[in-house]
C-alpha cells in the first residue's frame, strides 16, 4: 500500500511540474504576441521577431497564425494564408486576444481572397450564426463572395438574411445584380431597382455596371459611353462594364460597337481573355474588313491575356499569345501565385507539353508528340530530379483540352513505367497489372536486371551480372519473398552451377564447379548454429561425407552409405598439411599418417604430386602411391584429401 501511495505522489507531483512549465510557456508566448500584434502596423520585422519568439514556447493561440498572416499580406505573399487560415480555426477555443467571432471573419476574408469559396461559405455561415457583432461589411462581403464564387444556389438564401441584418442601397444593389445575371425577378424589375439606386444618389460605378446588362436603345447605350469615359472609373471597371455592354446586347450598331470595343482597348482589354468572345462578334468581323489596326493588334495579338474572374487583380489562368495562337497557359485557380497546370503547345497551336504541379517541388510532366498530338510520356519530378514515368505508344492517347490522364489508366495503356530511383526501373503492364520490370541498376542505359511478376506479386528475377546479354542468374520468389537462387559463371554451361534455398530454419547453398550437372558440394547453415558441408567426391550425386561444424566450433566428420552417417573418419587438423595447402581426412592416427609433399592441379581432378622427392600423376581424383590411396577433391574450400 505504501508503494502505491508513493508511486501515486509521485505521478502528482511530475503532472503539476509538467502543467506549471506549460503554463508558463503559454504566458510567455502571450506576452510576445501582444507585442507582435502592437508592432506589426509600423515595424514588420520587430513584430516578426517577436513571433519567433512567441513560437519558441508555445504556437497554439489563433493570435499566432493571426500574426504571421499579417506579415505575410504585408509582404505581398498569399502563399500561405490558407494555412493560416486552417490553423486559426483549430486554435479558435485558445484565443486571448481575438474572439471567436473575430477568427472565423478573419478565416472567412482570407478563403475568400484565396477564392476557396466553399471553405469561406462554411466558415461565414458561422460568423452569421451569432447576429451579435456582424456588421454592414460582412454582409456585402458574404454577397460578393457568393457572386464571385458562382455559388448561386445560396445567394436567394443570403439575400433573404441580409434584410435581416440591413437595407437600403447595398441591398438593393444585389438584388438587381441577382435579377439581372440569372434573370430571376423575384425582388422586383431589374430597371425598377435601378432607378432606386439613382434616386438614392447610389454609385454611378456601381449604376453603370448594372446598365451594362440593360441598355439596349442607342440613347441608353450612348450614355453609358459617355459616363464610361467621362468618369475617373478605375480601368478594371470601365472594362468590364463595356464589356458587358458588348456582350450581352444584340442591338450595338457596328459605331457604337467600335467605340465600346476601343473603350475596352484603351483600359487594357487585349490583356484580357474574354476578347476570344468578343472576337467572335459578327460586328468584330465586319469592323475587321475595314480597320487594319484591329485586325493586327487583336487578331494577331501577340502578349498574355489573362482570366480573372473574380477582377482582384490576380489571374487565374495566364495566356501567352503569339500572332494570335496560344502557345502557353498557366493554371493559378486559387491565386497563391503557384500553378496548377502549364500548357505549352507549338506555334500552330497543337499541343507540346503539360506540367501539372502536385505539391511543393513535385510535379508531373505530359509530353506529346509533336505530329499527331498523343500522349508519348509522362515524368514525375521532386524537386527537379526525374524519379518516375510512362511510356505510352505513340496514337493511342490522343490530346484532349481540359482531360489529364490519371496514374490507374496510364498504367493500362503504357508500353512501361519507368522509376529512377537508384537507377532505372522499367515496368510493363498488361490491363493495368504490372507483368514484369527491367531494371538499370547502375544507370549505365544496360537494363541488366529483370523482375516477373504474377497478379502483381513477384515470383522470378532474372540477372546479367556480367552485362553480356544473357541472364545468369535466376531468382524465385513465394508471396514475395526470395527462396531460391540459381547462377551460372559461364555463359557456355546450359544449367547453373550454384544454388541457394533459403527455408525457415536454414539456408542450403550447392555448388557444382566441374559442370557435370552434379553438385559435388553442399553447404547447409542452419538457424541453430549447426553447419553442416557434404563432399560428393565421385560425381555420381550421392553424398560422400560430411563436415559438421557447432555453434561451439567443435568439428565432426561422418561418411555417409545409404543415407546413414557413420562418425568413422576424423578430419585431421595436422600442421603440415595446412601448411601444404589441403585437408586430410583419414581414420589413421595423425602421427601415422602419410601424406603427399604437395599437389599441382591442371583441372578438378587430374594434375601431379610430389611423395619421397618423386613426380607422380592422377587422374579421376585418385592419387596413389606404394604408400597411400587418396581420393582428392578441390573446392571453394579448399583442397581435400579421403582417406
């Protein structure tokens, strides 16, 4: 029981320690983030000090993130305020600073910069499910975002709340621009609350945007003109309005449509995409015949042109124009700054290549072949390195706009998939399952190395180690899992003269170094220790001894008859032969036994030997004197004489 209590003390005392350092550190954290926060708006670099600073304790208060996306937006880096965002929001219950309402406004205008709209929807719905705090901006803020978003299925639904929340002009301004884009009357006549705006001395900008849609007399549009030009309107508005001018009226005559076009040139409207749409106007053709400037400054325009939907000054896709072909689009859908896609195409407009952007430093290319514009390969890339790709054959993937093929269907139409980590990995596959691999292992552009596959397990692997052209060595798998292991050291010999099996408790290794097909040696090493070497010295593939060897070192000898082993011949560890080079195995005596002076080998079993300062021959592996009878056998191990 006093065990207990005292264990019991202790893990009190360790958990409040622990909870007082904690503790501790959040305060320290608070206090330089106040500093940061005081300081950010006239010394960017002291509040980012005190960041740091604030980090080092603790990060988990939402005034942190809050911090470093100040810092961000004033050094014009948006790269990652989602994370910011993310990470206020998961912080939110530990804020000291900021309340609730406070993080999820903040999160929401920066999903909305970021034009992840989904996400700023969600996290508004939050910000209006308290009416205590909302202000006159959010509500314009949440309407905008819905509009530039395209999240029309909820617009009715937020115009509803925001007459909850406020009236008058703003309000009615969204309800004309609603009636208007998807001609939905529900709040009224469009021009009925156009003309309440007027009365209300609302935005003559925000008025003429709403008469773009509307004027469709010449007086109409003639004034709109006029106060286009006569307004120190900023360029981005005074082009989309005529723009809309242009596009959404039947009855422009081909003076007023030329006038609204040149509106539209002179604030930078061949720098926007929409011109392809304008293009196709039957009054642009006809202006075209006669005004050569139009012709070579928009047909023939050469330059970007950018998409910009939301009109925040950031694209979201780049063009590059040459003579009027794209030859480059550059895919940004979230304005981070860093593209999604890159389309490259010729200059007669077929395509080249696609780079699609996975995460930071990865990235996927699609090369296409230059005559008929079908998919040839596809690389993947971190960091600039090459690590993988396919091969597809040339016709089968023909180049279509908008439509990237995913991994799972590349791999069923790929001639093989190459990997380039340590090496070049080649894999082939047939409807989608790998068959089998080739491998580059020391990226010499010799594939020396091939893997077999079956229901995309691996059972052979087949190796030219000499890189020769020929497979000399053979692997055999189960679920995956080397077991066997077959070589051959001469490419003339048709079988193998190694093998290796590997089982669960040992690993037997076999040799046939005279390649009569028989393996003279075995070598089995087992998990216990217990080594165990068989010598078949006359080739008939029958086992004549066997060399046993202890985890203790102890070394036995057995013959073997008819599978029996008889502990009758003892090898003989006698200095002089080790010193002459062989092992003696003989049931003698050592201190009787006698032995060659030395042995000469022409091949495994023929050579010469010296006995009493005489040269003798042998042949067969029997060497034979008045004195002695020796079967020898010469192996990886060494030479060995029977007795």
């Amino acid at each position: 029981m006093g065990w207990f209590f005292n264990k019991f003390l202790l893990f009190c005392f360790v958990f409040f320690s622990l909870s007082s350092v904690y503790s501790e550190n959040d305060e320290i954290s608070k206090n330089y983030l106040r500093r940061a926060l005081v300081t950010v708006d006239t010394d960017v670099r002291l509040a980012n000090d005190f960041l740091n600073k604030a980090g080092d304790y603790s990060k988990n208060f939402p005034e942190y993130y809050y911090g470093r996306y100040l810092i961000h937006r004033k050094n014009n880096d948006a790269s990652k305020n989602v994370f910011f965002a993310e990470k206020m929001l998961e912080t939110v219950s530990q804020g000291f600073i900021l309340s609730v309402f406070d993080v999820y406004r903040t999160a929401a205008l920066i999903y909305t910069e970021q034009r992840y709209y989904q996400k700023a929807q969600e996290v508004y719905k939050k910000v209006f499910k308290n009416n205590q705090g909302v202000t006159l901006n959010d509500s314009n803020n949440y309407l905008d975002m819905l509009f530039n978003g395209d999240l029309t299925s909820d617009i009715p639904e937020a115009i509803e709340n925001a007459q909850k929340l406020m009236s008058g002009s703003n309000l009615t301004y969204f309800k004309a621009l609603y009636s208007l884009r998807f001609d939905d009357h529900t709040w009224g006549n469009p021009q009925l609350l156009i003309n309440t705006l007027k009365s209300d001395n609302y935005s003559p900008k925000k008025i003429a945007y709403l008469e773009s849609y509307t004027a469709k007399t010449e007086d109409s549009i003639i004034t709109l003109l006029n106060l286009l030009q006569n307004s120190s309107f900023s360029k981005e508005y005074t082009k989309n309005t005529v723009y809309n001018c242009m596009k959404f009226n039947d009855n422009l005559s081909l003076e007023n449509f030329e006038r609204s076009f040149r509106i539209y040139l002179a604030n930078e409207g061949n720098r926007d995409f929409r011109t392809i749409s304008l293009i196709e106007n039957s009054l642009f053709k006809t202006l075209c015949e006669t005004q050569a400037d139009l012709s070579s400054d928009v047909l023939h325009y050469t330059g970007e042109r950018i998409s910009d939907t939301d009109s925040n000054g950031s694209a979201e896709i780049v063009y590059t124009f040459k003579e009027g072909v794209i030859i480059k689009k550059i895919f940004d859908p979230n304005q981070d700054g860093l593209f999604e896609f890159v389309y490259v195409y010729q200059d007669d407009g077929r395509i080249n290549r696609i780079t699609r952007r996975i995460s930071d430093g990865s990235t996927i290319q699609y090369l296409y072949n230059l005559k008929d514009s079908t998919l040839n390969y596809v690389y993947n890339y971190e960091n600039d390195v090459k690590k993988s790709g396919f091969i597809i054959e040339t016709g089968n993937v023909p180049f279509v706009e908008g439509v990237i093929p995913d991994e799972e269907f590349l791999k069923k139409v790929c001639i093989n998939e190459e990997l380039y980590t340590n090496g070049v990995t080649r894999n082939k596959y047939y409807n989608g399952e790998l068959v089998y691999s080739i491998i580059d292992r020391d990226n010499d552009g010799y594939f020396e190395y091939k893997q077999i596959f079956e229901n995309g397990i691996l059972i052979e692997g087949h190796l030219d180690t000499k890189s020769n052209g020929t497979y000399d060595t053979l692997e055999v798998y189960e679920n995956g899992v080397m077991k066997a292991v077959y070589c051959k050291s001469v490419p003339y010999y048709s079988g193998y003269d190694y093998k290796e099996l590997s089982f669960t408790d040992k690993t037997e290794k076999f040799w046939d170094d005279d390649f009569n097909s028989s393996f003279e040696l075995k070598v089995i090493a087992r998990k216990n220790g217990l080594t165990e070497t068989y010598f078949d010295f006359n080739n008939d593939s029958l086992y004549d001894f066997v060399q046993t060897k202890d985890s203790r070192g102890v070394v036995k000898v057995f013959s073997i008859s008819d599978d029996k082993w008889v502990e009758y011949y003892t090898l003989v560890p006698e200095k002089k032969s080790k010193l002459l080079g062989f092992n003696v195995v003989s049931a003698k005596i050592p201190a009787n036994l006698i032995i060659p002076e030395s042995i000469n080998f022409l091949n495994t079993n023929t050579g010469t030997f010296y006995y009493k300062n005489k040269k003798y021959h042998f042949s067969d592996g029997i060497i034979i004197s008045d004195d002695f009878t020796y079967r020898v056998m010469k192996n990886r191990f060494g030479v060995f004489l029977f007795d």
